[in-house]
C-alpha cells in the first residue's frame, strides 16, 4: 500500500469521496491528511519551481509569503473547527483517511486539551507550522509538545520557517530523543546533513510538494539519510497532480524494489503506526 504522508482537507481533497478518487487512481492506499489552513474546496494554482531552481537552495523564501497568508489566516481561521472536520472523516473512512492535528504549541487553551481530543479523535500524528505558529522550535512550548508526542507515540511534524529555526530544532532533537520528528519540505536539510548524524535516529523527512522540492534534492536526502528516512508526501491541494507526480517522482529514481517500498508507505505505516500489514505495501 502506498501512504500519502502530507496533505491537507482543501481544494480537490476537501470532500471525501474526492479525495478517494484521486487516491485510488494513483493507486494510493491512506493518506496523512491535516487541515488546509483554510478548509474549502477552492483551488490552488501553486507554480511549479522546482524545475527552475538548480542547485539554488530556495526552500525557505515561499515561507515569507506564507507567513503574509497567515496574518491573514489565522484572523479567521477556528483550528479547533478544522480539525474536528479533519477528525469526522477520518473516524469515518479510518481505512483511507489518517488525521494529523495542527496544533499552535503557544495556544494555553489547545494544549491543556491536547490529551482529551486525542482520546477522542485518535489522531495520529500532531503538526506544527512555524509560518502560521511562530513559536520557538527549542522554546518550552516545544518542549511540552515533543514530551506529549513521545509518551503517547505521536510524531510530531513540522514544517520549520527559517535555517535559524532548523538549527533550533536540532537542539530540541538532541534533548529529545524519544521523539519521532518528521521535518516537512526536506526544509533544512543542509542543517540536518551538517549535524552530528548519531543524534538524528528520530529524524524523517516529507518529499512534498513535486512543483517546489527539486527532485536532487530529494536524491540527496536519500543519498544522506537512506530511504528508510524519507517519507512520501504530495501537499495536496497545493499545485497541480501533486500525489501523481509525487509518486512518479520516486517510482522515476530507479531505486531497488524495497526501498523504493520504504519511501511509498513502509516509512509511514510504521512511523504513524499504521494498521496495515507489511506484505500489503507494495512499490
């Protein structure tokens, strides 16, 4: 089975039975949904980029216009509503639909009713966007986050807004290795393959989004970390056939059968401890 892990309840996948078209014509099993930040059906016209960056490190310049969005965003957006609908449908198609909660680790009133909704929506994995949430990646928010997220087997995702704040993470990494971290965008990734590699044993990273994340550079992630490090994602709805060219991406790299299976679904299944069977994840 293959595991889209990175993407959203907006555009083409705001509606379920969408969101199983699309799965099942790329023959796709599950996907890691989260909310939009804007859940609508709207589409999202993202141009392709990644074929125009070269060798240049871009990673981090669409976060400043992320971060003008989210001024706006987040004066209208009700998290709380998002999530829940997030929630309703992946309790239910729990087959098909995994839910990642966004979570501001600042927000008092969120985190002291964290374990609660968890109880209750059974999410799988907590998300984090510093360019909506600037909260400190080794602040004590954090820190309260990634314990939460350890003791109750949850990785915690983020998708990190500058280098100072991937080197940031690096200090709540290494202070917190019982936590699994997923580092969205293969943002950073230049910090992560300077650092000391014996302390990222926690440490995955999302291929997403195929229009903005150069394909050698998702190469070079394979070359550095291994395949058993590297997470398929589309960021759907954000660009055009995302999941299609996110798949065809990795099915393009010529890899050897299992780790081209590793990056497909077998990463995910067991780091969002996924119920599905081994044999079942096929490349």
């Amino acid at each position: 089975m293959i595991v889209d892990g990175h993407a959203h309840a907006a555009g083409e996948f705001f509606a379920a039975e969408d969101i199983f078209r699309i799965l099942d014509d790329e023959g796709v099993g599950r996907v890691v949904l989260s909310p939009g930040p804007v859940n609508e059906p709207k589409k999202y016209a993202v141009p392709n980029i990644s074929r125009l960056q070269g060798k240049r490190r871009l990673g981090f310049v669409g976060n400043r216009f992320l971060a003008l969005l989210a001024g706006r965003v987040n004066r209208k957006v009700d998290y709380g509503r998002a999530n829940a609908e997030v929630a309703a449908m992946a309790r239910r198609h729990p087959d098909r639909i995994v839910q990642s909660y966004w979570v501001d680790p600042a927000d008092k009133e969120t985190m002291a009713g964290l374990a609660a909704r968890l109880e209750d929506w059974k999410f799988k994995a907590l998300k984090v966007h510093q360019c909506f949430h600037r909260v400190p990646a080794d602040g004590p928010e954090m820190h309260s986050l990634a314990l939460f997220a350890a003791e109750r087997g949850l990785p915690l995702f983020i998708h990190l807004y500058s280098r100072r704040d991937a080197r940031a993470l690096l200090r709540l990494i290494a202070a917190r290795p019982e936590t699994t971290f997923v580092i969205a965008h293969l943002l950073g990734l230049d910090v992560f393959i300077e650092a000391d590699r014996s302390l990222l044993g926690n440490v995955y990273f999302d291929t997403s989004p195929p229009n903005m994340v150069p394909l050698w550079h998702v190469r070079r992630a394979i070359e550095y970390f291994g395949p058993g490090r590297i997470l398929l994602g589309s960021d759907t709805p954000y660009g055009k056939n995302n999941l299609r060219s996110a798949v065809a991406r990795i099915r393009g790299l010529n890899l050897p059968e299992a780790d081209a299976r590793l990056i497909l679904g077998e990463n995910a299944r067991r780091v969002y401890r996924l119920n599905v069977p081994p044999a079942a994840i096929r490349s």
